[in-house]
C-alpha cells in the first residue's frame, strides 16, 4: 500500500514539476488524495493484490472464496473424482468399458471386433448402458464387454441381455452377475447451451495403433478421453441417427465412442450422465463438425418404464 502512495505522490510532483496548468495539478492531487483512501481501506475478500486468500484479522482462509468469485468446497483425499478422471484413467476403465463381438471357440473366446462403449450404473450389480445402433450389432452369446483384469489384460465379461428404448438411440445391458462398481447416475436436469461437458471412449481411430512382434497391427481397445460444450438441443429427428432428442456436441469423439456417457462439466455433478454419445456429422465443405447425443433427462418420455433408470436403486427398464 505505502509503496503505491509513493508511487502516486512521486507522479504528482514529477508532473508538476514540468509546468502543469493550475487545473491538472488539482486534478492530479484529487486523485491522489482518492487512491490513499482506497488503498487504506479493508479488501472485501483478500489481505492485499497477491493474497487471494487472507483475510484481514483472522489470519486465515475463506475456503472457497477466491476475488470475490463463489466457488465450490473442493472435496478432500483420495476419492476426489476428478482425481480419478483427471489422473487415473485406469480406474474410469472399470465402469467405461468396451463393448464387442466375441467368437467361442475350445477352451476360449476369441475377441472378433469392437462395437461400441458402454458405462456401468451406479448400484445395480451390472447394469449398463450404451446407443441402440451398437447394440442392434450384438448377440446374445456372441458379445461381451472387456475389463482389464489384474495381469493387464482384456478380460471379457458376457452381456447376458439387451434391452432397447422404443424410440432413442439407447440401450441398457445386463452383465452376467458380479460385484460391480461405477460411480455414474442419470442426469433428471435438462441441459442447455454452453454446458462444458466430458466423456470417455473407444474410438476406432486408436485401435491398430500396436503392432505385434512379427509387425502386423493388432486390434486393442483404448480408452480416450474427449471434451466440449453443448452447442444446442435439438427435438427433431435427424438424418444420421435414430430418436429426436439430442445434445449437438462441439467435439466429435469419433465412432467406437458410440454408447460412450457425456458427462455434466458441473463441479457438483462429477458423476452424473447427461447423454449418451450415438454419433457424429462432418459438413461436406469440412467446416463443420459436430457429435450428437441422446438427453438422458427425456428417456422416459416415451417409455415411462426408463424412469425405473432415475431411481436410487436403478431397476432393468422391462416393458
């Protein structure tokens, strides 16, 4: 502060030490009079210009104050999920998992192709969801999803039923029975423009990124992270997928994303799904390119048995 007045003072005289006009030097002492009293004044939210925290006669933080600005509490320790999402990829692995079409043969199941993505609900003992279109490529028996087991490797998991909404381009899977975890639940708020959104997901693009030991490419799943914004809603059927409820995205993901959960960018709802990723549009001049995806918060709409998905316990969506 001292230092400031000194500043503002030094100028005043430096000023007026090259003949300023009788009008600009009272101009000049006004202001500097107005800048003492300012500067002598409390912060309404800091102890000085560099501590964003301090608080003059406490001694202490504001948790969550920062220039004024309200922010969130951060959550504290290890179970910090933007920690996980952030830093971690491999635990948002066992609840973004692969979907993909399998071969059974003596003593094994041999991996045939990738499908699409699918993300596992909170507190349901393996219930996920993914885009209808993926999940009209399966059969049952033929298909499965993958999770990286303690070795490193791919372990498949058999989806043992399909269920798909009537008019959406959403599916839910029943996996064969395990003790599973996800953190993810269904979004009942309905989202507009400019919402920053986040998502994970197997595109095809990285899958023959590995070459084996005699150099042919192998197909190996890898999950990607991807972000943006919702550029608008859309209530209407469009020409590349199925339904008439949709998020346009500002980021394509790519397909293999296909199933994959759009995430709130809301600090308060790090787990909540708000879309499901069904596909993407590029415009013919490539200036445009947009990703889509199915509102979560519409589902029951026109299949009142999806608000089943909405509960605390979410239920299978049986019509």
């Amino acid at each position: 502060m001292n230092h400031a007045l000194a500043r503002a003072d030094a100028d005043m005289r430096e000023r007026e030490s090259v003949s300023l006009t009788p009008a600009l030097s009272r101009c000049l002492s006004v202001i500097a009079t107005h800048l003492r009293h300012a500067l002598s004044s409390p912060l309404p939210y800091g102890g000085g210009p560099d501590d964003d925290h301090a608080v003059p006669g406490m001694g202490g933080e504001v948790p969550g104050r920062r220039r004024g600005i309200e922010l969130l509490p951060e959550p504290q320790g290890s179970d910090r999920p933007d920690v996980v999402l952030e830093r971690d990829p491999d635990q948002v692995a066992n609840f973004v998992v692969p979907v993909v079409r399998v071969e059974r043969i003596p003593d094994c199941i041999r991996y045939v192709g990738l499908a699409g993505t699918a993300f596992l609900l909170e507190g349901t003992g393996g219930l996920a969801m993914t885009a209808r279109h993926v999940a009209d490529g399966l059969v049952l028996g033929e298909s499965a999803v993958l999770f990286i087991g303690n070795d490193g490797r791919w372990q498949p998991v058999a989806i043992q039923e399909i269920e798909k909404h009537p008019t959406q381009d959403v599916a839910a899977l029943r996996l064969e029975p395990d003790d599973y975890s996800s953190p993810f639940t269904l979004s009942r708020t309905e989202e507009h423009s400019s919402l920053h959104y986040t998502l994970w997901g197997y595109p095809d693009a990285v899958l023959h990124e590995i070459v084996d030991s005699g150099g042919m490419a192998e197909q190996r799943p890898d999950l990607v992270y991807s972000e943006g914004y919702i550029r608008r809603r859309i209530t209407r059927a469009l020409p590349v997928v199925r339904g008439s409820r949709f998020y346009e995205l500002s980021t394509v993901s790519g397909a293999g994303c296909s199933g994959a959960p759009v995430i709130s960018g809301r600090r308060q709802d790090y787990w909540k799904v708000i879309g499901v990723y069904v596909g993407q549009r590029r415009s013919e001049g490539g200036d445009l390119a947009v990703g889509y995806a199915v509102r979560i918060s519409d589902l029951d709409i026109e299949a009142p048995s999806w608000s089943a998905l909405f509960s605390a316990n979410p239920e299978w969506p049986k019509f």
